[in-house]
C-alpha cells in the first residue's frame, strides 16, 4: 500500500449528498473534518444545556447558568431572588455533575474505541465487544463485594480512587491477554480478537458471577443495577475520582495520531517510516485500559458507544487520527448525554438504565459493520 492509500480520497457520499452544500475536494478531506469538529463542538454545547434544562422539574437554564461561575468562585454569595433554591439544587447537585460525567465517560468510550481500531486495524474493536469492559467490571466488583472486607485495607490507602484503580487492573491485564492471543508473528487476527474477546468476557462474567454468589443484598443489588450501566449516582466526589485519569486520556492520545495512521501502512512500513511501533502499542493499551476502567467503575457497563462513533466518523470525515480522534470525542460525549437524558424521561418517574439504550441503538449498528466488512475480514 502506498502512502497515498493511507488516507481516503473520496468524498463521504452520504453526508455531502444530504447537505447538498458541502465541496468536497478529492485528495483532502481535511476542511470538511475541521468544519465537523466545530459543529460538534456547538452541538455537544447545545446537548448539554438541553439535557440540564429537560427533566422532570423543568429548569430555566438560561437564567441559571450565568450565575454558575460567580457560585463556583465565590460560594457564600446570595443566590438572586429570580432563581428558587430548588432549581438551583436540582443544577448544582444532580444535574450538572451529571452531565459533566457522561461527557467525560462519553468521550472516553468513543476515544478508546477509535485507538482500538487503529490499533489493531479493524473496525470491531472496541473495549465492550473485546471484553475490556467486562475485565474492567470485574475489578471493579471485586470491591463492591469485597471492599469492605478483605480488600479493606487497600480501600483505606486508596480512598476514593480505588475503584477505578480495580478497574483499571482488570482493563488492562484483559487488554493485554487480548493482544497476546490475537496477534501472532506481528499479524493481529479480527476472528481471533473477536472470539478471544468473546471468551475472555465470558471469563470475566462468570467470576462475577461467583461474586454476586457470595455478595448480600445490597451489594447484589448494585452488581445487578451497575452491570447495565447508569449515571443515576453521579455526584462531585465521583467526577473526582475519575476525571484525572479520562482528561490525561483525552490529552495524550491527540499525539498518537501520527504513529495510528502509520499503523494503516502495516507495522513493518510505520516502522521504517520512525514510528516506534510498540511504544505506541504500550502507550495505547495502557491508555484505553485507563480510561475504560475509570468509566466502568463510576458508570457500569455502557456498551457500544466506542464502536459506533468512530466508525460513523470514520465514514464522514476519514480515517485521519488527527481528526478522527477529537471529534470522537465530541460525539461521544454528545451521544451519551442524549442518551442519559432519554433515559431519565423517557418513563420519568423511574429511570431506565443507559447501557439498555445504547445496546439498543448500538447493536444493529454492530450487525450492520460486520456484514459490511465480512469479505474482508474472511467471516
């Protein structure tokens, strides 16, 4: 392949088609990427109002969300007698963290199915379908189950973060696993990912199972709720405790961008071209683990988001990382917000579980990548 192959000269069909404006030059794809970027970045704004506005007390946004900065700075200020208190608890307390959660969790997911994917070269990779998730829930229900007993020691060194450290054991030590059995003289196999991950989930499952065996009541009850992922406990100490570690995520992985679209040449050619290829690969699994672990352990399990993102992005503006990966972030971080707020309205008073929508919207989306790419793959 030459490198002029790396990245894709036609136009994106569909979507110029459907704006009927959008010029399209063959051999660069890179306006119309940067033209997505900021209509994601507008509409991820406009997402988050609507999703702080809409719920079962409607809050007026517009004339809250001035004051949010002066009560952040300044907290002992009075609140103005146009804003009721209940509106504003409702922002500060509920809402906003809320929000701010499924941004940082949305973009996570997104950003780390898009490393995947090219890092292992195939548009099925993603932390959910390859049992990175399910290596993450485990670490994370070893201590809903055993952190107050025999892990309670390490809960009183870690603190708040000592979840997503669970998580982040059990992310990486599947990704790594995965990586080891799927690739094979410096080949990586889809069919042998793909079953690999399924194996390993399944692995995975069944030793939370034995957790969930032994746990009492309430623990059983949060296994059972946070297995199909929710940001219905949301608050400030959780943001906390996971930010740190989504934001260096989302920092770092802009400068992979270059070695993941070398990667497109084949591992031998990226390498002659200065790539250090796995550094790369060691940065990027020990990334993805991070990020999947943090969002496991404070959101549950919300699949299919890192595959549906990038791919639809993919499809639109190409291939190139230094796009690809900011504006999966974006829409990612858009998708499970629309998805958070349909999910808490859509049979208000109770809340449905998000992992339930986004497994809704994602699977046929799965099915559809995978009947559209089985000939080159050989399934």
């Amino acid at each position: 392949m030459a490198v002029s192959d790396v990245f894709s000269t036609r136009p994106s069909r569909g979507f110029s088609d459907i704006l009927g404006r959008t010029n399209v030059k063959n051999g660069d794809r890179a306006g119309l990427a940067r033209w997505m970027i900021g209509l994601l970045g507008m509409a991820l704004a406009a997402t988050m109002l609507a999703s702080v506005a809409i719920g079962p007390i409607p809050i007026p946004v517009l004339s809250i969300l001035p004051h949010i900065p002066g009560q952040i700075f300044d907290p002992g200020s009075p609140l103005p007698e146009s804003i009721s208190l209940r509106n504003w608890i409702v922002v500060m307390e509920i809402r906003l963290p809320r929000i701010l959660l499924g941004a940082l969790i949305g973009a996570a997911l997104a950003v780390s199915g898009a490393v995947m994917q090219g890092l292992f070269q195939n548009p099925l990779a993603d932390p959910g379908i390859v049992g990175v998730s399910a290596g993450a829930g485990l670490g994370a229900a070893f201590f809903i189950v055993l952190g107050s007993t025999t892990l309670a020691p390490i809960m009183a060194i870690l603190g708040i973060y000592a979840a997503p450290f669970a998580a982040f054991t059990g992310g990486l030590i599947t990704t790594l696993l995965l990586y080891r059995i799927g690739t094979h003289g410096g080949f990586t196999s889809v069919a042998t990912l793909l079953l690999a991950g399924i194996a390993l989930g399944a692995l995975a499952g069944a030793i939370t199972g034995i957790l969930v065996y032994i746990s009492n009541d309430q623990q059983m009850r949060d296994l059972q709720f946070w297995g199909l992922g929710s940001l219905a406990g949301a608050n400030w100490e959780k943001m906390a405790s996971v930010a740190p570690v989504i934001l260096l995520m989302l920092f770092a992985t802009p400068f992979l961008a270059r070695g993941l679209n070398g990667l497109t040449l084949g591992e031998a050619a990226a390498a002659h071209i200065g790539i250090r290829v796995q550094r790369l690969k060691n940065i990027s699994i020990l990334l993805v683990a991070a990020a999947t672990g943090a969002s496991v352990a404070v959101s549950g399990g919300i699949g299919f988001v890192g595959i549906v993102v990038p791919h639809l992005l993919r499809l639109t503006i190409g291939p190139d990382h230094r796009y690809l990966l900011p504006a999966s972030a974006l829409l990612g971080a858009c998708l499970l917000i629309a998805a958070d707020t349909l999910a808490r309205t859509i049979v208000a008073p109770a809340e449905l579980p998000i992992g339930i929508i986004t497994a809704f919207v994602g699977a046929p989306f799965f099915l559809w990548i995978l009947l559209r790419n089985r000939g080159q793959m050989g399934l």
